[in-house]
C-alpha cells in the first residue's frame, strides 16, 4: 500500500482487498490525507488476529508519532510486530527488495519532508515455446535450465540452441508514485522510462504561483516530468477541491503529454 489517508479501510473493502495480505506500507509524508488512516488499519488487523509482521516506510519524524499511538491505544500489544523503516527523503536509495521487486525512494519537494516510490519489476525470464518443447520431447524437468539460458542436447547429439527454445520475456513493469511536490525539474531522471507515472497535479496553470507558495504542482508540470521521462502512461491525482470538473486538469496534461489519465476512487489501471 502507497499512503494510508483516512478512508483506507473502506476502500480496500469495496475493492475486496485482503488485509491479510498487506505486508508493506509506503508512506510519503506526514499530512493526514496521506497517513491518518494508518493506526486504524493496524487496530483493524489486530483485531482480526493478524500475527506476520508488517513492514512500515516512512520519514523518520513518523517513528516517535506511531510509537506515541502504539503505546497509548494498544499499551503496544496489538498481536503482531511492527517493523519501521526510516526512509530518508533527500536521498534515492532502494529501501526494499525482494525476488521480484526493488522499491527505491524518490526525493520531493513539498512543505515538510516527502518522498515517493519507485516500484521496479526485475527483469523477468523469458518464455517457453511449447510447440519446441514439443517437437524435441523435452522433459518438463528442462524448462528451468532453458529458461535460465541452457539449450538441449538430443539422443543423437544435436545441439538445440536456446534461442530456439524460447521467446523473449515481457519487458520488466515499473511504477513511480509521485506524492505532494513542487515540479522539479531534475525528476524526470530519476523516473525515466517508467511504465507508468502518477504525479500529483494539484493545479490547473491559472494557479501556477499558487502551486509554487504551497509546494504542489499543475498538471502541465506533471505532464512535462511525463514528457521529459518519455513514461508509458501518467495517472493525474490530489486535485484541488476548486475544481468541480477536473477535465480542465486531464485537458492541459493532454497538451503536452498525450497518454494522460484522471484517477479517481477504486478506478483500475494497468500498470
């Protein structure tokens, strides 16, 4: 889960999302829309007889506010562990990984220390062509070693190469989730290529001086970083409640960069 604002639990009901299986909170700073719905999330699992750890990244002035809550709602017995992870937000350093992902972090620039996150699929193996594997009565217990990038000896000693065997692999699926901040002109760097982009688009460009005072950005600035880092896709988000209708948002973006899209509560996108 990428921020925890108030409303978290309702949503990941209507979503049919398991609580069980959230291990891993990221969160981008310390305004209550981003973080208020956290220490009712982790009662809620409480309750619901949670026992795996789970796994908190946030700013470090986070550790000593979610301590305070621990102590005093739960006396810190809730049943289950807490890992905090002190995520530093003027640095980009991976914070996670796994088997299959690394999530790094993403310096902002907004009124109190932020950061975003770079989710990263690692490069994926490539795929079996079954009508090969068919044809030269290759045992299933092969299939790993040409996908590890082995070819196959036959009975006669014909050597089948690898490249014969498989097709290549998709390509490796990234998301970079841009929370409250000031357009920086540098990010597109470090989001370059991404599948897919969402950045904060707080204003529309009549209110640019607005978005500069209060550390946000417009949405023809979150278009440009999506430009500038030639991304798959940028979602548009955290709009200003002035807007009645945010196509105005979706219609500046779309000026600059054409595969722009409004989000909006429980919408799906393919990453």
């Amino acid at each position: 889960m990428v921020d925890c604002g108030e409303g978290a639990q309702v949503q990941m009901r209507r979503s049919s999302l398991s609580f069980d299986k959230l291990g891993h909170i990221f969160i981008s700073h310390l305004h209550g829309d981003h973080c208020f719905g956290l220490i009712g999330m982790i009662s809620t699992m409480g309750l619901l007889g949670r026992t795996a750890t789970l796994h908190i990244y946030a700013p470090g002035e986070m550790e000593s506010m979610l301590q305070a809550q621990l102590k005093m709602f739960f006396n810190y017995d809730i049943g289950y562990t807490i890992e905090f992870h002190s995520v530093d937000t003027k640095k980009q350093q991976i914070i996670f990984e796994d088997r299959s992902l690394t999530v790094e972090s993403i310096p902002l620039d907004h009124r109190m220390p932020c950061s975003g996150y770079l989710f990263r699929e690692k490069p994926l193996l490539p795929h079996i062509r079954r009508d090969m594997i068919d044809m030269y009565n290759i045992p299933v217990s092969q299939i790993n070693n040409i996908k590890a990038g082995q070819g196959f000896t036959l009975e006669d000693g014909t050597e089948i190469p690898h490249e014969r065997l498989i097709t290549p692999a998709d390509q490796p699926r990234s998301y970079a989730y841009c929370s409250d901040t000031r357009y920086i002109p540098t990010l597109h760097q470090i989001v370059k290529g991404v599948s897919t982009l969402y950045h904060e688009s707080t204003y529309a460009n009549d209110k640019i001086s607005g978005a500069e005072k209060y550390y946000h950005s417009t949405a023809q600035q979150a278009a440009t970083v999506a430009r500038d880092a030639q991304v798959g896709k940028l979602l548009l988000g955290h709009y200003s409640a002035r807007y009645n209708d945010e196509r105005i948002l979706l219609d500046e973006a779309c000026q600059i960069f054409r595969n722009t899209y409004l989000t909006n509560e429980n919408k799906v996108f393919d990453i």
